[in-house]
C-alpha cells in the first residue's frame, strides 16, 4: 500500500511539475504580448501627438500665413510640415493646398464683383462729369464778365480733377477712358493732361521735337493723355509743392517719341521702383486684384499698366532724374503717331512750340570777324557799282538774329479750331451715353 501511495505522489508530482512549467511558459508568453502591446500603444501615442501638433501647426500656422501671403508678399510663409514621412503629412498638406486654393478662387470671385461694382458706378459718374463738363463749358461762352468766366475756369478745372481720378478707377476696374478723340497733336495731349491736376502750374513743359505737325492717333490719343497725366500727378505729389517739374518732348533716332518727366522729390526706394515697373508694363494687367493695391488703393500705375497693355506704348519709372528724383518715360511708337497739318488744324495757342533747327556751325576765326552770320533785318550796303559790300555785324543784331520767334496765332482759325475740338468732344460724350445706355 506504501508503493501505491508512493507511486501516486511520484505521478502527483510529475503533474504539477508539468502544469507549473506550461504555466510558467504562459506567463511568459502573457508578459511578452503585454510588452508588445505596451510597445505598440506608445507608438500609436507618439503618432497621436506627432498628428496633433502638425494639425495644431497647420491650423494656427501655416492657414494663417498662407492667407496673408496672398495679401501681401511682406508676409513670410513659415516652414511646411512638421513631419513629411507620415500618411498624415500628406493629407495635412492636401487639406493646406485645398485651402488656398479655394481662397484664391474665392477672392477672384469677390474681387470681379468689386470691379463690376466699381465699373458701374465710375461709368455713371463720368457720364455725368462729362455733361457737367458741357454745361461749364456753355456757361464759359455765353458769360461776357471776366470775373465769372474766371470761376468757370476754376470749376471746370476742379471738375477734370474729379473726372481724372474717376477715369483711372473706371479703368482698373477693366473700362474703356470714356472718351473719344481725333488725331491730336503731342503737345495738345501734354496740354490736356497738364490741365486735369493740381498744381499744374507747377509744370513746365518743354519741346524738342525738330518738326511740327506730330501727332498721336485718335484711338491712342486719350490713353496717352491719362498716363501721361498720372505720371505728372505722381511727379507733383512727391516733389515739394514750391520746386517745378519738367516735361520734355523729343523724338528718338527710331522713330519714337518719347515724353520725358523729371521731378525733384527724394525718389523711390528699391522696393517701391521694383513695384512700380511690374504695374506700370502691363504684365499683371488683368491679373492684379483690387485688395494689392493698398488701403486706400494706388490706382495709377494700375491704370498705366492696363492702357500699356491694351494700346501697345511703353513706360518706364526706374531712372533717376538729374535733380536726384524720378524721371518717367513715356515712349509712343511710330505705329501709333501721325501726321497733322498744322495749317488745316493749328495746334491750341497753349501747346509748347517746336524746337529751333540746329544751327550750323561756324569756325571760331570766321565767327569772330563776323562771317558766316548774316543780319536779315536790313539790307546790305551796296558800293558805286550796285554790287553789295561786306560789313562787320554788332553784337545786337547777332543777338537778335538767333531770337526764337513765336508762332503767329491767326484769331479766327484758333477759334474754328477750338470749335471743331468742342465738337469732337461732344461727339465722344454722346458716344458715351449712348453706350452707357445699351449697357444699361
């Protein structure tokens, strides 16, 4: 019986050994899938952490930063994603791409809808400027007081303000000028511009065109003039209001003409000149939303872009003037420049005149005894025989001789003139309201 028992506990004990060794086996195993799951619940916790940083950088700071990059260039873009090897990273930037470019598409849309806004209303007003501009000018005529023709002329000046600053919003905001002309001469143009700003008094236009008679083409006669009048205005607004600017016109070896602003204000900065060249070529033209041009916005090199772009001129703001400013060149290919026979249509007696012609030059020792210069204003003397004699010229009369004469003003053609360019303009005007009604 004692072997029995024996026995049975041998076997009893063999049994828990073999129970203790698969438990043993099964805690271990127990411990290592919890070390496993351990691992991998810190790894699903690291990548929880990594995702909400990226999503927290990219909703406080790349949306942000994006929104006002496309405001303004000033503002920096910080650094893209945090992580760029995780599935996440790459919706995270889908999500960024998607929102700018929604945002840019929304903004184009909100900024057609100001033009047309802008358009309608800039139309409407200059319509109604332009019929101002008519009764002032009825007014002018009828009035036979010269006090009251003077304030005319004050109101009516005051009025090609107004209508100057409405035509440059009508023309960013994708409109025509709104007015129509005939072939002009240059400097009627230059004249014309001139008189649509403040403090043109201010303005001294000079000419150095060797010929008369050069014109623009009507269809390029009323842009010229608007850009020509912004790069005047932007002349007069950075230089001190006591200290002239300079207008030039001249004709360039390759048919051109070009007209030439020189003012004496502090300049441009780099930044501004860099800014200032892309508007005023006319590569954006089309391109530019209202929001980039400032609070208030800068509209005029705005507008010369546009009519650079839509007629075919050229204009540069990046040289310096001899007086340490800006100077702006205005260049008019041939394509658009024409012929006017000053004869037919005599330029406005306000028009700068035509430059001398180059005189011929005279040797130092035949100048000095006189040779080589003849005194027209009396005849020469002549010896017993009738043949004429040889006389030294006094300094007067060599003075006199190179005295610039001005050009004889005819009263009646002037005045037919004048009234033909009043025709002209109430012919565009009509045109305008004419136009503005179909629109409407």
């Amino acid at each position: 019986m004692l072997g029995a028992t024996t026995a049975a506990g041998a076997v009893a004990a063999a049994a828990l050994a073999r129970s203790r060794a698969g438990l043993s086996r099964r805690c271990a195993a127990l411990t290592r899938q919890i070390a496993e799951q351990n691992e991998a619940l810190a790894t699903l916790r690291a990548r929880e952490r990594a995702q909400f940083e990226e999503l927290r950088h990219l909703v406080n700071n790349r949306l942000p930063a994006a929104a006002l990059h496309l405001i303004s260039d000033h503002h920096p873009v910080p650094d893209g994603l945090l992580n760029d090897n995780s599935d996440f990273a790459v919706q995270a930037q889908a999500a960024h791409d998607l929102f700018v470019e929604t945002l840019i598409g929304e903004r184009g849309r909100i900024d057609s809808a100001a033009r047309a806004a802008l358009r309608g209303a800039c139309t409407a007003i200059q319509a109604q400027s332009f019929r101002l501009q008519t009764l002032i000018d009825e007014l002018q005529r009828d009035c036979r007081d010269p006090e009251v023709v003077r304030e005319y002329f004050r109101i009516d000046q005051l009025n090609e303000q107004v209508l100057r600053l409405v035509q440059k919003a009508a023309i960013v905001s994708g409109s025509w000028p709104g007015l129509v002309r005939p072939d002009t001469h240059l400097p009627d143009v230059v004249a014309g511009a001139t008189s649509r700003l403040n403090g043109f008094e201010r303005i001294q236009v000079h000419t150095k065109l060797l010929v008369g008679g050069v014109g623009i083409v009507g269809r390029a006669a009323e842009p010229v003039a608007v850009a020509c009048a912004e790069l005047m205005a932007n002349a007069l607004e950075s230089s001190r209001g006591d200290l002239a600017v300079e207008v030039t016109l001249l004709q360039t070896d390759n048919g051109n003409v070009c007209i030439q602003i020189d003012d004496a204000g502090k300049g441009m900065t780099r930044e501004s000149v860099a800014r200032g060249t892309r508007l005023v070529t006319g590569e954006n033209a089309g391109k530019l939303l209202l929001t980039e041009l400032g609070d208030p916005p800068a509209l005029g090199f705005a507008a010369i872009g546009q009519l650079v772009a839509d007629h075919g001129f050229h204009v540069s703001v990046d040289q310096v003037s001899p007086y340490g400013g800006v100077r702006a060149v205005l260049a008019v290919p041939k394509h658009l420049l024409t012929t006017i026979d000053e004869q037919a249509e005599p330029p406005s007696a306000m028009a700068a005149l035509p430059a001398p012609a180059p005189r011929t030059p005279v040797p130092p020792d035949a100048a000095e005894r006189g040779e080589g210069l003849r005194d027209v204003s009396a005849p020469s003397p002549r010896d017993a025989s009738g043949l004429p004699q040889r006389r030294r010229r006094s300094g007067s009369s060599r003075g006199r001789s190179l005295t610039r004469t001005a050009r004889p003003v005819d009263p009646d053609a002037a005045g037919a003139a004048w009234g033909d360019f009043e025709q002209a303009v109430a012919a565009g005007r009509d045109a305008t309201d004419s136009e503005n009604k179909d629109k409407s």
